[in-house]
C-alpha cells in the first residue's frame, strides 16, 4: 500500500493498494453510516463492515440536493449527532453526494471514501471537492472539505465495465498532459495494458494521478490559482455534459482535444504534440468531437462556473506535461467553438 497526504482544512490519506476488506481499521467504532449505490451494493455489500446502509440509485439524476435531503433524514432518523461519520463507497457520484451531504449536516461531520471506479480513484474522491448538480449544471453547489481518507482498492476495477475504464483513462491523460511529460509517453507505450488493467501499469498510473493532484492541492486547496490546471478540458466538457448523455471522462477527452487544437492556435504545443494526443485518445476509444450542437455549447459555457464576469480562466498547453491558464472572455471560447468545432 502507498500512502500520500493532502493537507488542507484537515489532513486526508489517499491509501492506494488497501482492501475494502480493511475499511473497518479506519472508521470510529459507532454513528457510522454507510452511503453507497445499487451496483455496489450487490457487488460488494457482504463485504462491508456491519453499520446502518443508504443504498442510492445510479446516474447523473441522483447527483442533486433531492438525495442530499433523503440522507440527511435517513441520518436523523437514525440519530446521527455531531461525532457521525459518513462513508461513501462508490464512484464519483457516490463520493461527490456522501462529501456534501457530510459537509452540511449538522454543520459538519466527518467522512471518508471507498473509491470504486478509476474515474473516482484518480481523480473525483481526492482533493476535497463536494458537490451536486442543479438543474443540469454540473457541481454547481458544493464546497471545499477534505475526507479523512480515500481507500483506493485496485481489485475493485476489476468488475468494471470497459466504458467505465475509459472514462477514467480520460482523467489519467488530463494528468499526465498538465503536469508529467513521461507519464504521458507510458500512457502512449501502455495504453492496451491500461484499458486491460493490467496491475502493475493501473497501479502506476492511480499512484502518479494522485500524487499530481495532491501536490497540486497543497498549493492551492480553494483553487485560486494552480489547481485551476485541473480544470484542463473542463470548460467544454460540462458544456458537452449539459447537453447530453456522455460520461464525464469521455466528455473531458472531447474538451482537451478542443483545449490542445486552441493552444495550438496560439502557438504552444506543435503539430506533432497536437497528433500526438488526438492519436492516444483515439488508442483509449475516447471521443475527440461532440454531436452538441455548437449553439447549446455556448450557452452552457455563459453559465459556467468558473466564469468570472465576461471572462473565464480557460488551462492550455505550453508543451505535453506544462499547462498555463489563461483569462479569456467568454466570447473569444465563442469564437473557438466556432472554429474548432
């Protein structure tokens, strides 16, 4: 097991390689519960230490302040005070739903992750960002707390569907493309033993996702400044997201190609380099173009979350491994999306 410690309103443990099995050593002794979804339940649930359960539907539709409000009345029904402790085990939703819900119940209470999909592995369940959507805008309500820990349980990936692997292998790349150029060759050399998990390449890229993460959000927890270069990619993809159906690591893989082909334009990455990603996004079978209709994308990005007034700090790419952000208005991604898509 490897172990890498993010610092921020409290100190949280990414443990990569623990068992689900070993989820008890982390947790007090009671007024724990247990937030975790339909799949996961059946899949692993004989598995779970013996505390109360909220078992959620699946899908973007639960990821709202409807089920926020369901587990914060399961919660007090069960007598849950100021020394409770939530656990979500799930993927990103799960994670996202069970952070916040913590967050704001009695103005706080502890929790903790079992991180069940790559997507939440490598990026979702770390870092402290909770949240919900509402009314079809992504995460739009949330806040900045860290979990105790994430348990990132490698053998869990294992009963994941192909699609859901390449989903998260759209979140290794944005890593690999904002901070590690050699990360990016390995992806490029391995990408066949990525999406077959094979144990010893996964293990490597979760391990080195997380540590760009978390030395990221070191810095900057409340993103002010660098850890906005986690949001490579984004401004699109929430775009993409609103407007339809496709999941958000294959949304993602859409906005960096669109955010690569921009940096281009302004003569960062060369040729070569813009090839380079279009060529090992099409080797992970992810989508490099949206059926969205160009209208429906600029009215997303007005809304944006990230936007600031007429502007939006909008991450490109100096080279493979270095990005830079830069503040644009919203007209200029306008003008983009026109031109690129």
């Amino acid at each position: 097991m490897q172990t890498i410690e993010i610092k921020g309103n409290k100190t949280s443990k990414i443990l990569i390689g623990e068992k689900l099995e070993n989820l008890e050593n982390y947790l007090p002794g009671k007024n724990v519960v247990i937030v975790t979804d339909e799949n996961v339940d059946k899949l692993y649930s004989h598995k779970f230490p013996d505390f109360p359960k909220i078992v959620l539907g699946t899908g973007e539709k639960i990821k709202n302040l409807s089920t926020v409000e369901k587990i914060i009345g399961h919660l007090i029904d069960l007598g849950i005070d100021r020394n409770g402790f939530l656990v979500g085990i799930g993927g990103g939703i799960v994670c996202d739903i069970t952070g916040f819900a913590a967050s704001v119940f009695m103005r706080g209470i502890d929790f903790g992750f079992v991180s069940t999909t790559l997507l939440s592995q490598v990026d979702a369940s770390v870092g402290g960002k909770n949240g919900v959507n509402f009314d079809s805008y992504k995460n739009i309500v949330g806040n900045f707390n860290q979990p105790s820990f994430v348990i990132c349980d490698g053998n869990m990936l294992k009963t994941l569907p192909l699609k859901e692997i390449k989903c998260g292998m759209g979140e290794v790349v944005k890593h690999a493309l904002i901070a590690d150029k050699t990360m990016f060759e390995m992806i490029e050399n391995n990408y066949d033993k990525a999406l077959s998990l094979d144990d010893e390449v996964i293990n490597e890229l979760v391990y080195r996702s997380v540590q760009i993460k978390s030395g990221i959000v070191n810095k900057d927890e409340k993103e002010k400044g660098e850890r906005k270069k986690l949001n490579f990619g984004h401004t699109l993809a929430h775009a993409i997201e609103k407007h339809s159906t496709v999941s958000h690591g294959e949304a993602v893989a859409t906005g960096m190609l669109f955010a690569s082909k921009v940096s281009n334009h302004y003569g960062f990455i060369n040729n070569n380099d813009l090839s380079r990603i279009e060529n090992l996004l099409n080797k992970l079978q992810l989508p490099v173009k949206t059926d969205v209709p160009v209208e429906s994308l600029k009215e997303a990005i007005q809304k944006d979350k990230k936007k600031n007034d007429k502007n939006i700090d909008f991450v490109l790419l100096k080279n493979i491994g270095e990005a830079e952000i830069k503040k644009v208005s919203i007209n200029e991604v306008k003008s983009w999306i026109d031109k690129f898509l």
